[in-house]
C-alpha cells in the first residue's frame, strides 16, 4: 500500500466539515516524522525527576516517545481541538470560602465526549477512504501537544500546554492516527515572543525556565496526581484551589481570542461555582460519588479530594475565622483515612492559636497511631 496516499479532491474539506458538525474548532492533518525532538524533551523531563510519582510515565516512556511506538502502521495524524472556553475569567477567583475548581472539570469529564464524537467521526473516514486508523483521547501513551503543533492547532507556551491564536488556551485535544498521508496542513510557529505572563504568574513558581515544567512543584499535579500528605511548602500557596489551577493557562494574553464554549456538558454544573469548603469537608464516599458523578473529579477519589479540601479551609481560616469551617476540621480528626485526618490536623493548626492547637494535640496523640499524622501534630512533616 501506498502509505502516501492522499485524499481525493475535497474530502479533506468534507472531513473538517464532518469534525465540524460534531463540534471540534479546529481540524488539521499531519503527517509523522521519522524523527521529532518531543522524544528527546520527555526523556529529559523524565531524567531530571520532573514526574514526581506518575511512574506511569516511566512505565509507557518506550511508547510515548514516538506515534509509531504505539501503533507500528502509524503514518499520520488528523489532530482536533474541542473548545470549552470559560464565560468568565478564571483569574476572577471564587470566595475563599468555595471550591476553586479547573474550569475543564466543572462539567462532564471530557474523556467520554470527545472520545465519543472521535469514534462518530472515525467511522465515517472510514466509510470515505477503506484506511486503517486509531483514535486517542489523553489517556493513552501518546504525546498529543507536538503533534497538534505539527498540524498547525497551536504550539506549545512557555507553560508547555498549547496556545492557538484562534482558541487561547481554552480547548481539549483529540487525535486520529492513520496507516497513510491523507493530508498535510502547514505546522505552527511559536508566538510566544517575551511574554512571560504564564511563568511569573505561577502560584508555587513550579516552572524552572521558559518551556519546562517541574510537575512536581505544580498544583495540578499537587491537587490531582500525588497521593498522601503535600509537601508543606506548596500547602498556603494552594488557596482554594481544590482541583487543578488555571492560573498559567488564563494569564496567557492570546485569550482574548478565546470564547465561550458551546457544549452543555462541560459548561459548568449548577452550583460548581459556590460550592462551600465546609460542605465538602463532609462528605462520605457515597455523596462524594454522587456529587461528582460524571466528572473527572471522581477519578481522584474522596480521599485526596478531602485532602485538598483541607488545606484549602486551613488557607481561608488562617485569614479569616470561621467556626463552620473549624467545626468541618475538627470532624476531620474522627476520619478513617490517615491522609484525611493528617490535613485537618494541618488546617487546624492554620486557625487555633499556638495554645489552643498544643491542648488539642495532647488530647489527641495518645489515640493517633498513624505516624503521618502524627507527624503533623508534632510539626516535622517534610518541607
């Protein structure tokens, strides 16, 4: 087979209308490069530790370095970009006393959508052109940002997530690989120039340089990927911010392209934008299941959601004192989870004043046999 076959004349406009039609902004084809310096820029990422604990990345680095590592036949890529741009700006902030949650997980976890309307749209490029392909959505081995930049969707900032002079920051990416070229679009430039809004902005200053992330310092990996207790030092600088951060992708000046999303199902959910820290606080595995139904906030489990919670009712009382959140804390301490009642022990230390949290201290550590959390009774938690 001719793994250079193009498409016949307009078909490629038909599938852009077709990936249209199904909602996506953008749709741009590619072909896959022999070689690509995305491979030697994971491997560096890697070497250097930037992962933190997502083995999973060590784990499926083989696959990930290349398309053709994931699927042999892989010839090129139709690359589509799905816009859930917010109504508001994220940088607006919410009440000290709600949930700051990422604008992308406020509705419907997006990994069904799209993969959905993926496979809609893959069925029918195969009815048009007999091809073999693949279809992807962020869950699989597959480095997604450089090939969308290889299409022309966008390039990656200096915070290392896309930007399109069309959509800003605001959009989620799919992809289809193919056992053939049917079509190659001109490859984006970088526009960045010496704009660094993205990297000052940063609450926990977790970028090392322009383009270079360390996860590890990032409250979207502090809030979503690690397990247990956070380092400390990252614990204040977290606010509210209870699930992801968009703080890098909002200050990035091509927004003001950027619009609203149109798909209902990832517009946020009534009463996401206000719900109250103590509430959360609360909730059992049951009601935490209930509640975020749906949605990519369950995936991360009632465990390290409470955590974050926690700490985020430590930040507001620190500020401002508030008994409902202090009587959420202080129920926290009767939790079965370790990490649960290790970060109530955390928040309450952020409200009580020095006498007040050594008395509870001393009533509790006889009955705590945990040793994480009775690190954060006596202070020595690792910085």
């Amino acid at each position: 087979m001719d793994d250079r076959a193009r498409l016949s004349d307009g078909l490629a406009d038909a599938i852009r209308g077709e990936a249209s039609a199904l909602g996506f902004a953008a749709a741009r084809f590619t072909a896959i490069p022999d070689v690509w310096a995305a491979s030697e820029r994971l491997d560096a990422f890697l070497e250097a530790g930037f992962h933190g604990e997502m083995q999973w990345m060590e784990e499926t680095q083989g696959r990930r370095r290349h398309p053709r590592n994931m699927w042999p036949e892989a010839r090129s890529a139709l690359v589509l970009a799905y816009n859930y741009g917010p109504e508001t700006d994220p940088l607006d902030g919410v009440d000290a006393a709600c949930a700051n949650i990422s604008v992308y997980a406020r509705g419907d976890d997006y990994h069904d959508l799209v993969k959905k309307k993926l496979k809609v749209l893959a069925t029918w490029i195969v009815a048009k052109t007999g091809c073999e392909l693949k279809v992807f959505v962020d869950t699989a081995p597959l480095m997604e940002k450089p090939l969308a930049q290889l299409a022309g969707i966008g390039w990656q900032g200096k915070h290392t997530n896309l930007v399109s002079r069309e959509l800003g920051s605001w959009f989620f990416l799919g992809v289809i690989l193919f056992d053939r070229v049917l079509e190659e679009d001109a490859r984006e430039t970088d526009h960045c120039g010496s704009c660094r809004a993205c990297l000052d902005i940063c609450p926990t200053q977790a970028f090392v340089g322009p383009y270079q992330l360390d996860a590890r310092a990032c409250l979207s990996y502090l809030t979503i990927e690690l397990k247990g207790p956070w380092p400390e030092r990252f614990r204040a600088a977290m606010g509210n911010r209870v699930y992801g951060c968009d703080d890098c992708l909002a200050a990035c000046p091509w927004n003001k392209f950027a619009q609203a999303g149109q798909d209902m199902k990832l517009q946020a959910r009534d009463g996401f934008g206000g719900l109250r820290l103590a509430e959360l606080a609360r909730l059992d595995d049951a009601g935490f299941r209930a509640l975020f139904s749906k949605s990519a906030i369950k995936r991360i489990g009632r465990e390290s959601f409470l955590r974050n919670v926690n700490y985020a009712m430590g930040n507001a009382v620190r500020i401002q004192p508030d008994a409902d959140m202090m009587a959420a804390l202080m129920a926290g301490l009767e939790d079965g989870s370790p990490v649960v009642r290790g970060s109530a022990v955390w928040g309450l230390r952020q409200g009580l004043d020095a006498g007040a949290f050594a008395q509870l201290r001393d009533n509790a550590l006889p009955s705590e046999l945990d040793l994480s959390v009775r690190d954060e009774w006596v202070g020595s938690h690792a910085n």
